[in-house]
C-alpha cells in the first residue's frame, strides 16, 4: 500500500521541519512549500491525499488557494492553518469546504489527529463497527433465540440496522457476511413470532399488542390532533427503517425527532391491502364488506389504492372527528414540485396527508432495469440511492418549509420490502394472483412447511373469494416460483426487492413523530 502523501504550505516552514520529520517518522511523504502559488503549481502537477495550508502567507494567501485547489481537485482535503481567530477568516475558510482548521501554535499531535480524523475516519469507523458487533453477537443471537415480545423484536431490528450501516464503513467481508447470516435467523425466529401472535392480535385477546396498520391513525394522528396543531402526515411508500436511519441526519437539520418508533404491517404487505387499511382503519375483508364502493378486488380491473382520501375521510366520520383534512399523491417530479409551491395553502387544515411514491418505484424499477440494479445492487447501495433521491426531492423542500411552522410531522409508511434470495416452488391456477412474497387461490399446491398458511382468511379479516380459497405467504427472503421456467425466474428475481410476505424489513415499519426546533 502506498504511503499518504501531504503537501504543506507556510511561508515559515522551517519552523515546521521537527512536524514534518514527526510525520515522516510516522510513515506520511511531506512535500514542504512556503507559498500558495507554489502549493497550487504542486497540486496541478501531482497527486496528494491531503493539504496543509497556511491562512496568512505573502503573495497567494490560504484563501485564495484554497479556492485555486478546490477548483482543480474539489474532493481533496485541505486543512486550513492560522494565527487568527477571527470569525470573518473562519467563515470564509468553511463556506470554501476545508477539511480541518487548526490554530497556532499547533503540534504534532494535532496535525496527526487531523491527519486520521480526515483520511484513515472510515477505516477506523469500520474497526469500531466491527469490534462493537463482535462484542454484542453472542447477545444479540441468545435474544433472537428467546421468547422475545413485540416491542422487544422492534428493538432487535433497530440494533440489527444499526450494526448493518454502521458495517458498511468495514471492509471486513467476513463480518458483513456474520451479520446478514445473524439477520437470516431473525427473520425466521420472527416469522414465527408473527404467525403465533398475529390473529390474537387482530381478535383483540391480546392487552398487550402493537400499533397495527389499521390502528395507526386512531392510536398515534388522533392523539396528536388533540393537541391542537396542525398535523401533516408524510407517507413515503416502501420506506424501511433502514432508509429513515440514513436520511435522518438530514432532517435533524430542521427538527427534532421526538419520537423514533415502529409499528407493525398487517399481511399482504402491499398496497391494496396495507395501506387501505391504514386509510380506512379497517382490516381488508372489513373494508370490502362495509365500503364495497371503495374496494377492488385482485382479479378485477382498476385501481386498487384509487379511494384512499375517501376512506380516511369515512375514519373521521365513524369517530366523529370533526378535522379537516387534505390528501395529496405525488407520483412524479412535477407533482410535487407543484405540491410545494401550493404547501402553504394546507396550513389552516388540521391533518394533511402527503403520499410519495418514489422508493416503491425504486423497488420496482430495480427489478425491471439493469441499470438500476447496477446502481443499488446491495442493501446499502440501495440505501444511498435513496439518500441522493431524498436530498434532491420536493419532499424535502416541503420538510424544510414546515421546520418554519408550528406544526406536527410524521414520517411513514404501509409496508417495507425484502431482498429476496431462495425461490419456493407453488403450483396455482391461471387465477392466482401475480404477487411473489404471496398466493392466494382455491387450487395451490406447496409445502406447508415452507409457508405461513392461512385456510380461513376471513379469521385474518381477509376476502375469501370462493369456498376453497387459501392464502400463503412467504418468509424472509423466500419468493415464489414455479415449476415452468422455473429456473429463469428464480435466477431473474433472485436479489430483488419484494414486498407482500412476512419478514422484518416489509412488517416493522418507521413511525417517526417530528417537531419543529
């Protein structure tokens, strides 16, 4: 491995030598100059990995270096070094992007420190992740193997997600490869939690249960009405709580997260049934049964999620809630770039829903196109891909306008997804819905083992299309396939991102609660 290379810059560089020969003790090359103009004709002519430079110099001063390197090479960092405290200088060295700012008289100590803090910060970032996990692995596996309850698993997949980002610092594939083994066998322990709490939940036998989809309007937005702000709801479809974890930097800007917590999706995990539930307050058969106006079944044309605003509006009206609301759906740039110049004309109304589609697409169009495959082709790919959509998005143009305003935000979603690895073969009719993390029909065929089986769904509050309708869902990272073609579809939807069945990632869904600094 090569040697780090420094250029230094100061006009009393001699003075600087015992540093310099500190640092080259260290194993770092210096090149030492004592002008800005000399410290620009060097980073023209070669690579450096780091630069220090003088603030007050004859001729060239730090400042207008910096801006000379920034403009040649705008990735490398500079450290900037003064005499002076003065504010005026400090803000004009941070608005040109330094790296670092020292004082004088500095020492060797410093500039190591700065040294390390600037280009060895991931490396040592990894080897604390790696350590911290290698610490806590026997524990965290002795948790997924005990009888753990709901909010005990919600924390289990908040220390899961945090050890997983904060491991994509570590170059240590064996470790990575630990954890998403340790993740596995979550999955599975919480498969089976699920499937053996579930329908107690639903029935109401449970006095200890979770938020469910269809409670979390009444359970967490009615409370917050009460207060007497204004509430606005961002739904953002897909969002996993991994992907609110990168983008919460971000929005800690603006807010203060006052509450960071989980709730869990009702099965399928899709659209047409989560998020209706979610709407209406109601389970999917109930929603069928008592709105039928509002309902679509799988095996008929239309849109499935199309009375999304007319069922939160039935919400308030069978509570007896007299707020007003809004409902908006942004499904492309020029949405809700329109959505944000208009923002201030939902001030005066109490709870406002905002719906933005683009992880959902993500998810889709990964599956779809080579590109994007390439471009999120693992979990933390995936992760900043949607940190650089987020960044850029009229969604957070509208988080930053409602920092401003005295009002409540919650950040959330109706269903995650799954990376999908092992295919599970299934045996349906032509009528069998398309979905591959669920099935359901009258004439299915697979392994009882390898599935969550539903032979009642209206104990599950779901459509019973016929007599003999069944329903399947998959695990973890199982999909369905089958049997014709059956090894080009499992190869063509092998590490996709999938939603439907039952696993951590599509049921433990973010409930963030934000209010404004």
């Amino acid at each position: 491995m090569s040697k780090i290379r420094i250029l230094w810059a100061d006009d009393e560089i001699q003075m600087l030598k015992p540093h310099i020969m500190y640092l080259e003790e260290k194993g770092y090359d210096v090149d030492a100059v004592v002008s800005g103009d000399e410290a620009v004709e060097l980073v023209m002519e070669n690579h450096y990995d780091i630069v220090f430079l003088d603030e007050q110099m004859p001729g060239m001063s730090g400042i207008e270096a910096l801006e000379s390197i920034k403009k040649h090479n705008a990735g490398l960092p500079v450290v900037m070094i003064t005499k002076s405290e003065e504010e005026s200088i400090m803000e004009d060295a941070i608005g040109s992007n330094i790296a670092d700012y020292l004082i004088k008289p500095v020492k060797p100590s410093q500039i190591l420190l700065s040294l390390k803090r600037n280009l060895e910060n991931r490396k040592l970032a990894g080897e604390k992740a790696t350590t911290t996990y290698q610490q806590q692995f026997r524990e965290l596996g002795m948790k997924i193997t005990d009888r753990l309850d709901w909010k005990e698993w919600g924390n289990v997949y908040k220390d899961l997600i945090r050890y997983e980002t904060d491991l994509e610092k570590s170059d240590d594939k064996g470790i990575i490869e630990i954890l998403n083994i340790q993740k596995h066998e979550a999955n599975n322990a919480f498969a089976k939690f699920y499937e053996n709490n579930y329908k107690d939940w639903l029935d109401g036998n449970s006095e200890d249960k979770p938020v469910l989809s269809h409670t979390l309007v009444r359970d967490v937005a009615f409370p917050l009405l009460d207060k007497g702000k204004k509430v606005f709801m961002l739904l953002v479809d897909n969002l996993r709580y991994d992907q609110w974890k990168v983008i919460q930097p971000l929005i800690e800007q603006y807010f203060r997260v006052e509450k960071d917590n989980l709730y869990y999706g009702i099965i399928p995990t899709t659209t047409q049934y989560a998020r209706n539930a979610l709407f209406s307050g109601l389970m999917p058969n109930d929603i069928r049964n008592r709105y039928p106006q509002y309902w679509v079944d799988e095996h008929e044309e239309g849109t499935k999620n199309k009375y999304e605003k007319e069922l939160l509006q039935e919400l308030f009206d069978r509570y007896r809630r007299k707020s007003t609301i809004s409902y908006n759906k942004i499904l492309n740039l020029n949405a809700g770039r329109k959505l944000f110049e208009n923002i201030s004309n939902l001030m005066t109304t109490d709870f406002n829903v905002i719906v933005y589609n683009f992880v959902d697409m993500l998810s889709h169009a990964r599956t779809e196109m080579e590109i994007i495959r390439e471009l999120a082709d693992d979990e933390a790919a995936y992760r900043s891909l949607m940190l650089s959509w987020f960044e850029h998005s009229s969604l957070f143009d509208i988080i930053k306008y409602l920092a401003s305003k005295d009002v409540t935000v919650l950040i959330t979603t109706d269903h995650g997804s799954v990376k999908v690895t092992d295919p599970v073969k299934i045996v349906g009719d032509k009528n069998v819905n398309t979905n591959l993390r669920y099935k359901y029909g009258k004439s299915l065929n697979y392994k009882a083992k390898e599935v969550f089986e539903i032979q009642n769904p209206e104990e599950y509050h779901l459509p019973k299309i016929n007599i003999s309708t069944r329903w399947v869902f998959s695990r973890g990272s199982d999909f369905f396939a089958y049997p014709n073609n059956y090894n080009y579809y499992a190869n063509y939807y092998k590490n996709t991102f999938q939603h439907g069945g039952l696993s951590m990632e599509e049921i433990l869904i973010p409930i963030i609660t934000l209010t404004s600094k």
